[in-house]
C-alpha cells in the first residue's frame, strides 16, 4: 500500500479550489461537573451573511485576465432565439432548461466585451456574465510507507473519526436497514473509484471531461457538450448526457476520472468503506456515491461543470425517481459570486439537492463562493488540538466547523509513473492532505449518515439537526463566526435523529423551505429577490426568478424562490425607462407556510403586440413573417430588444421622462420572407380574439409551443370602421408614424405592398 503526506499551501489566487485542511482531536474530558452548552436558539437574521460579490467586465483586457476567457453564460427566457447570439458572434456549445428558463453556454474567439455588452440590451435575456474560473493547485507529496493500515485508526493518526464522535456511533447504532443505502455526492477533480476504499461504494463517476483514447496520456480536456448546445436537455435526454467512468468508455475499461487525487481523497472521507481491514472508514459507509468530475486535467474548471452537475443531479433524481434529499460536497470556491451559481443552488435546493462547502483557506474573514451563499452549508476548519486551523477562513456565513488539518484519506498514487507500477499500487493508496477541503466532506458524511435513519429529512432540517447538535469548541458558548455553530458531533446528531424518528416527532426547522411566491400581472418578468433593511434599502442580492406557470400548475405569473434563511426580504421587477416593480418588505420566517406577496407598479404599463393577419390565413401560411421588437428614446439610444418564437409581445411600464419614443418593427429573416403582421399598442390587456378557435398555434423542434392570435382584417382590407389602420411603413425613426392607442395597424414586408424587412417599420408614442 501507498501513503504520502500532502502538505498545506496557501491559496490566494482568484477563483480557486479551496483545498481543505485539518487534524482532529479526542473528546476532551476534564474534572469535575461538564459544562452544560446553552441552548441553541438560532435568531432571525436580519443582516446579510455577505453582499455578494459579482464580477463586472470593464476591458476586454479584464476579461482575459479574470475569466474564462471567451466563455459566458446566459439566462434566457423560454422561446430566445439562439440567432441572437450568433449573429453577435457567440457559438452555443451547451444548454440545460430549469425552473421556467434556459441557460446557455456560449464561447466567442476575440473582442466578447462588446458582444457582451450588446446582449445585455436584449430583453429575452434575464442574465449573461463571463463565465467564472475554478483552479486546482498543485500541492507537494511526501511518500511514506505504512505496512499496517489498520493502525490509521486504531493508532488515531486518521484522528477525525475521534474527534466528532463518528466511531461512537458506528459502535453503537451502525447505519439502520442496511437495504437503505442513500446517495450522497460529490464535484471535484475526480474519483478513483476503483480504488480499495471506494469500489463498493461509488455509484457513477461522470465527468464533464472525457480522455483520451490511450490511457497513458491520462489528459482529459475535452468539454461534453450537451446536446451540442442546440436543444434544452431535459430528463428524457439525460442519460446519454454525461460520461459514467464506472462503464466502459469508447470500448475502455477506466478505473478513475481523478487525475490530481483532491477528489479522491474529499469522497473517500465520505464514504470510504469502513470496518473492512483496510485503509480508512469514511463518516458514512452505507452510501452509494455519485461523482462528478469538474475539473479537466489542468486542475481548471468553470461555472458550467461546477454548477451544471447541481442540474444534472436533479434530472438523475427524476428519471430514477429518487426522493430523499440529496448532499452534494462542494470542496471548492472562489471570491467571485456568480448568478448561474445562485440559480442553479436554488434549483438543487427545490429539488432536493442541499450543497456543502469548504469556506476556504486564507485563514482570514473573507467569504468564498459557493460557501457563502445563502441556503449553503458553509464548513470551516479544526485542528487536532480542536481549534481553528491557522488557514481556515470564518465569518458570519459558517454553518459547523469539521476536522480539517492532516486528514489521512484514499489517494490515486503516482500516475506519472508506468503502468505496471501504477496498477500495483494506485488502488490501494493513502495520503494526509490539510483544508477546509478536508472539512466539509465530513458534514457531507453526517448528512448521509443521517439519511440512513431518516430518508426523509429536508435540507432544511437537516441543516438544522447538524447545527444545533455542534459541539461548541475553544471556549465559545454560542454562534461564533470562527466555528458557526460549533465543531460537528456525529454520535449526538445521530441520536437526535433516532430519538426524533422512534417518537414520530417532526424535526424542526431554522430556515425556511417553503417557497416564497411572487405574482406579477404578466409572464415572463424577470424578478430579483433581495435581502433588505426594514425600510426596505437593499442590502443584498439573493436570486433571480422569472415568472411564469412552469412550477405552479394552475397558477401563472408567479415568481418561485426557496430555502431562504430567516430575515427581511424585498423583490423587484426592474421594467426599464428606470421604473421598478416592487413588493412591499416581507419577512422569511423559519418553519412558515408558503408565503405569497405581490409585485406593485408605480406607472401604467404598456404593450407593444405583434400578431397574425387573416393574410397569413389566406394564404395558408404561404406568407409569413416573423417580427421583432425594438424600443429606443429620442436621442438614438436602443433601449431594449425582444423578439421570442414568431409573433411578439412587450410589455414596459410608461417612461417616467417627457418626450417621443420611438418603436421599430422588423423582419426577424431581413429580406428572405415576405408577410403581413398586426401591431397594438395599448396602456390596457394585449388584443385577443372574440372567437378562441383564432389563434395559430406553432410547435418547434424543442418542444416549445407559439400560440399567437388571428387579426380580423389584412394589409389590403384593414377594416377601418373595426378601427383599425395601414402602416405608413416609415422606414426611419424621423418619419416615425404616430400610434393611437388600443387601434389595430397592419403592415407587410418585401413585396410590391411592403417595404425592406430588414429595415423595418417606425412608430412612435408621445408621453407627456
């Protein structure tokens, strides 16, 4: 067998993985009576844990230096047009559809800063940002030989299992019907999951790397593309996704995906097979473990691998039909916040899918993402001695504190070295490593642990069982923000869910999981929840949403967030021309019923409708054409862009600023269709038909259904006594056509009656 000795170094790059450290210690008994922790009753928090911090681009230059450079990644609602983004320039190389919206991975070669900006003015998108760098460090190895593996334990070098009382457990309640094994998870750099620890206990390995064809190159660098970026994957097209290592690959037998051996080491003390005369014994060893590999070999990942395996892992929890919550580790971060991370840990929160991270390892207050964001489980570092580990990083956002420095664990060997040295050892290897990466898994561990007793625990609750049974450390008597809660203690977090379970008791909760619901009058708006003061002064962001009746069922226009932390909260609705819907403040509570509010406007809002005239009828479809919207103020300024499927509807609230404001109706196609359309423009509800059965309804290749009504005249016949009107087809903003409100206007592109589609139609509107 193998073991080496991995020492600590300092991270301080942006964007990085935050390798954990730790030792632990023995429970420490002293004379005389135990001193009694209070109880731990956890406030409502009324201040945010952090204020987020996104990146904003300034240069080009900046996004070379800070980002994935030429990556990004998009929020759009559903029915974008992915032509938008190439016509800018962008290819789309992945995508994945979630809670009513579709994310987009998008790459450019050079000059992305002003197709950035550019996207941004596009309605039909909630968000675009630079995609994000995560970075793998190397760290030193020292080999050493033990001939007795056995003695990790019994000699308490791997001393964690002491010190958060996981052996006491296992001795005294095992892990329940052994039938029962949950699933617990993991995003690294990989796992050897042939290795002796960890072949009975690993699931899938995925990766979103693939190698390549010979095995002694061991480089894996190429991205998985899914679906070639062209269709939202949903659950039916899953499982041809992603790679699983656990099969054979391309005809190959792979035995790992870990090619830095972080991952290796973070699972194995989470699930390492224990009480088989070997190596370690993970937290929990009656799990199943599913891996996701996102990190290529370089030891750099971005934002699309790390947090598109949380959306992953949901739609293998819906095609197998698995209900129990699911932890996910998370040994890694950056100081960089990102709104794809915010959205996808919601999506993982609603579909059962709590994630545990490492807080780093500066050893100073300073938060790292994912850890700090809310509805996390944030693991900081303890040493042997059962304090602080000297890297740790703390502050208000810590959830538990775990063993963290010289954690001895499964490791891949050296793969540099031939093949025949490599399969002598490489599955039977161990290494001390030292990090808050070390840390979490532990929770990680408990969480499974617990799972064993209680499959249906919520990670609310679960968050709350692991906090309020922590041992307070170093003197601390309550929340500190160098420990949260405490150092974790398995034996009595496992008793209170036994005892919570033989009595029927419900477990209680410190943090809300049931949703909070926003209504809007319309669907599609783009809503940003914040935390706020109580007079409602943003203080932070939380999330974005979009409203719509994809989670809802008979409900429409509602907004959904989740597993919110206990606080005050404000959400809005930002509609352009600087007017902002709103809701009044509202408060999160813990263990409350779903909570409704409603988004108010401070100024009319207007719509802007493009829809079918009976030429499209008449001709049965022949002519058609596909309009889009353009929004601009007086002074030549594009204000805002929209074009969705076919026909379009936008809707804004009434600028606030006197003047003209001008609209351009143009052919989505340029020159290449020809075809008629009808325009209202209205301060009241977008026109519909008397008749339900005047709606032409059109089905695309991605399942995503345009439904769009039926004028009742033509460009020829405009019906004038219906009031309605011919297009002037002014073909510059100066000679603009004046609109009326609440009046039908029909108009025709490229033909003898049209004019040029591809320089459209201008219309104005006045506000006084």
């Amino acid at each position: 067998m193998f073991i080496s000795k991995i020492n600590y170094y300092s991270l301080t790059l942006a964007s990085l993985l935050a390798l954990g450290l730790a030792c632990g210690s023995n429970p420490q008994d002293g004379p005389g009576e135990p001193n009694v922790p209070p109880i731990k009753d956890i406030p409502v928090v009324t201040e945010p844990p952090v204020k987020y911090n996104f990146y904003e681009p300034r240069s080009e230059e900046g996004l070379m230096n800070d980002t994935n450079y030429g990556y990004l990644i998009a929020k759009a609602r559903p029915g974008f047009k992915t032509a938008h983004f190439e016509r800018l320039g962008f290819e789309v190389i992945g995508s994945m559809a979630a809670n009513g919206a579709i994310y987009y991975r998008l790459h450019k070669d050079c000059d992305v800063m002003s197709a950035f900006l550019e996207a941004k003015k596009h309605a039909g998108l909630v968000y675009i940002e630079p995609e994000i760098k995560h970075k793998l460090h190397d760290v030193e190895a020292n080999p050493v030989t033990l001939n007795n593996l056995d003695r990790l334990l019994a000699e308490k070098s791997a001393y964690s299992p002491y010190t958060i009382q996981a052996i006491d457990a296992w001795v005294k309640y095992g892990f329940g019907n052994p039938s029962n094994k949950p699933i617990v998870a993991s995003v690294d750099s990989g796992v050897r999951w042939r290795h002796e620890d960890l072949l009975a206990q690993v699931k899938h390995a995925f990766s979103w790397y693939t190698p390549r064809s010979t095995f002694d190159d061991y480089i894996w660098t190429d991205h998985v593309q899914l679906a070639g970026g062209r269709i939202p994957l949903d659950a039916e097209r899953l499982l041809s996704l992603l790679p699983d290592f656990t099969r054979q690959y391309n005809g190959s037998k792979w035995y790992t995906t870990d090619t830095q051996g972080h991952g290796t080491h973070t699972s194995a003390t989470i699930a390492a097979t224990g009480n088989n005369g070997v190596g370690i014994a993970g937290v929990s060893w009656n799990n199943e473990l599913i891996h996701y590999k996102g990190f290529a070999s370089s030891g750099e990942a971005s934002n699309w691998s790390i947090y598109g395996s949380i959306w992953h892992l949901a739609r293998w929890k819906e095609v197998n039909n698995y209900t129990a919550t699911i932890p996910v580790n998370y040994s890694l971060g950056g100081p960089i916040a990102s709104q794809f991370a915010l959205d996808m840990i919601a999506h993982g929160l609603q579909n059962g899918i709590v994630v545990v991270a490492s807080a780093g390892n500066e050893g100073q207050r300073m938060v790292q993402y994912p850890a700090a964001f809310s509805g996390v489980i944030a693991v900081g570092a303890t040493n042997s001695a059962d304090r602080l580990a000297s890297f740790s990083n703390w502050g208000s956002h810590v959830s538990v504190a775990a063993p963290g420095e010289s954690i001895i664990s499964a490791m891949i060997g050296d793969e540099r070295a031939s093949l025949e040295s490599v399969f002598a050892y490489s599955n039977n290897s161990y290494a001390m490593m030292s990090g808050t990466s070390m840390a979490a898994p532990h929770v990680t561990g408990l969480i499974g642990y617990m799972l064993n007793f209680n499959p249906s625990l919520k990670p609310d609750q679960i968050k709350t069982y692991i906090e309020k049974n922590a041992d307070y450390v170093d003197g601390k008597t309550g929340f500190s923000d160098e420990y949260g809660w405490g150092r974790i203690n398995v034996l009595k977090t496992i008793e209170a869910v036994i005892n919570d379970a033989n009595n029927g008791t419900t477990p209680s909760s410190n943090y809300a999981m049931s949703p909070v619901k926003v209504k809007a009058p319309i669907n599609g708006l783009n809503v940003y929840l914040y935390n706020c003061s109580s007079d409602g002064a943003i203080e932070n962001y939380v999330a974005s949403s979009i409203t719509g009746d994809y989670m809802t069922g008979a409900e429409s226009s509602v907004a959904w967030f989740n597993m919110l932390r206990p606080g005050r909260y404000i959400a809005k609705a930002h509609m352009g021309f600087n007017q902002v819907a709103s809701t009044q403040p509202f408060n999160v509570e813990a263990s409350m019923a779903p909570l409704e509010v409603s988004l108010a406007f401070a100024a009319d809002m207007l719509t802007i409708q493009t829809f079918y005239t009976r030429d499209f009828i008449n001709t049965d479809g022949a002519d058609d054409t596909d309009t889009c919207i353009e929004l601009w103020d007086s002074q030549n300024n594009l204000i805002v862009r929209y074009d969705s499927l076919l026909m379009d509807s936008l809707v804004f609230p009434e600028p606030s600023t006197p003047g003209a404001y001008y609209i351009r109706i143009y052919e989505y196609m340029g020159d290449d269709m020809k075809g008629e359309y009808a325009l209202w423009f209205t301060n009241g509800p977008p026109w519909a038909p008397d008749d339900p059965n005047d709606y032409v309804t059109t089905t695309f290749a991605d399942g995503t259904v345009d439904r769009t009504p039926i004028a009742p005249g033509t460009y020829a016949n405009p019906l004038p006594a219906n009031g309605s009107a011919k297009s002037l087809h002014a073909q510059t903003s100066a000679a603009a056509q004046a609109l009326d409100r609440r009046v039908i206007y029909y108009g025709r592109f490229n033909d003898a009656s049209g004019t040029s589609g591809a320089t459209g139609h201008w219309y104005k509107f006045v506000v006084e």
